[in-house]
C-alpha cells in the first residue's frame, strides 16, 4: 500500500515525540552526573556550567557499589543460566512430544504472566521461610534465593517464547537426526539448538533484564551482604542529604551491561521475539 504525504508527515510527528520521550530524560541524567552537587540541588540548566567527573568517583565510596555490582552480576548471570537451560528442556518437550497435561501445562505456564509480581512476593516469603524451618535452608537474604525468585518470573516467559520458536523449526531435522543414530536429546543439542540460536538469545536476554532491574523482591529478599545494584541505589538517599549526582552516574554505570549486551545481540533479539512469538 502506497503511503501518502500525510501519513508520513504524521509518522515523523510521532516517531520524533516517541524519540524526546525517550532520550530527554537520558539527557538529563547524563548531564546531571556531570554536575557539583550545589548545581544539580539548585536551578535547572540544560547544560552544565562546571562540569565535573567527580560524581563518577565518589559513587563507588558514598555506597558499596562495587559489591552491588557483584552481587546483581553473580544473581542476574545464574538466573540466566538455569533459566536458559530448564527453558529449553522444557521448551522442547512441549513443542516437540504429545503427552497428557500438555494443553494444561502451556496454558498455566502462560496465565501466570497475568499476575502482578508482588501477589507472588508474601507467597514466596513464607514458602522460603517454611523451608529454613523444615530443611535449614537459608533462602531468605541470600542469592540462592533471590535466584530462585527471578525463575519464576522469567521462566514461563521463556518456555513459551522457545516454544513457539521450536515449533517454527522443521521436524524433519529431528527425524534426520534420529536416522542418524542421534537420541531425542542428540537431535536437541546438535540439531535443534543450533537452529534456534537467535530464540535462545532471546530469552537469555529477557532472563538477564528481568533480573538485572528487578526492584520489590530485592528489597524483601536481601540484606546488606547480598544487595543488589537496583536497591543499592538507594543508598545514595540519607537523612541528611541526597547525592543527586552520583545517584544519575550511578543509574548511568548500572546501565551499561544491558545496554551493551542488547545491542551486540540486538538482532538475534529481534529475530528470536518475532519468531517465538508466532507459530
């Protein structure tokens, strides 16, 4: 369909708006970390008159931030993984075997989506709780725990978006891969995955920024050991003062990773979300 004047003219509008949306508070907080903290407390300036990287100095003494940075890369890497790896087991059973539950089981696992996470978060607590009383398993404020946390919450996400990226794979590479001599699993590992690369990038992506970022459960489920970077930040808030500057060079280096891990697989993204997303 040929696209008038008009129509372009509107898209332009749109996308530009869409655009200062985005970057405007980007830009603020750029230049915001580059500013003394006497001129971030004081008058608004779109541009800094001294500018200083100070900020970018003092944030790793104001908070251990160095040991946030751990602690969310150690919990963010490890849910990850296990959500990578179980989501592709689980993944390739749904969409490549027929068995009782399966219609069940695809449709639970998607529904939880519907629910806000802090429904989940006085469940989880007692359940973590239940377990140090019965087993002596720490889970609360620890990582293991949180990791477990971020599971359910990037899991049935993953499962189904693989799901739907297995399907779109031809079944004929499994059953060349069974005459081959290879097993369900030989044809999974050296036909199937490779095949579905940009999908399990996909959701190793996904898994990661879920984590990453994540808020309400770090502030329930951790201590001052095992903080992570996304309640850290706060600490940057005291009674006294609030160190503006740091906060937004702070926010600036804790962005960093995702940033650059998205785009460096920024089309095997893309390609992996649309691929999963229809059958």
């Amino acid at each position: 369909m040929r696209e008038t004047r008009g129509f372009k003219i509107y898209r332009g509008v749109v996308l530009i708006v869409l655009g200062l949306f985005v970057l405007v508070p980007l830009y603020v907080m750029a230049t915001s970390s580059l500013k003394p903290l006497k001129d971030v407390q004081g008058a608004f300036t779109w541009w800094p008159s001294n500018i200083t990287l100070a900020p970018f100095v003092d944030m790793w003494k104001t908070v251990p931030l160095a040991k946030y940075f751990v602690n969310s890369t150690i919990v963010s890497v490890s849910a990850t993984v296990f959500s990578v790896a179980i989501a592709i087991l689980a993944a390739f059973a749904v969409s490549r075997f027929r068995f009782r539950g399966r219609t069940v089981f695809t449709t639970t696992v998607l529904s939880t989506q519907m629910f806000p996470g802090v429904l989940f978060l006085l469940p989880l607590f007692l359940i973590f709780v239940n377990i140090n009383n019965s087993f002596g398993l720490q889970l609360v404020g620890t990582r293991l725990g949180l990791i477990i946390t971020y599971l359910t919450f990037s899991l049935p996400f993953s499962i189904w978006m693989l799901a739907g990226y297995f399907d779109s794979i031809p079944r004929e590479l499994d059953e060349a891969a069974l005459v081959d001599g290879c097993g369900p699993m030989g044809a999974l590992w050296r036909v199937v995955l490779p095949a579905a690369r940009p999908g399990v990038i996909a959701v190793a992506i996904y898994s990661f920024m879920t984590a990453w970022g994540e808020v309400l459960f770090a502030s329930v489920m951790t201590t001052e050991a095992n903080r992570t970077l996304s309640v850290g930040l706060r600490q940057y808030s005291t009674q006294t003062n609030i160190y503006w500057n740091q906060i937004m060079a702070a926010a600036l280096v804790v962005s960093v990773p995702v940033v650059i891990g998205f785009l460096l697989a920024q089309r095997h993204f893309v390609a992996g979300v649309t691929a999963g997303a229809v059958k």
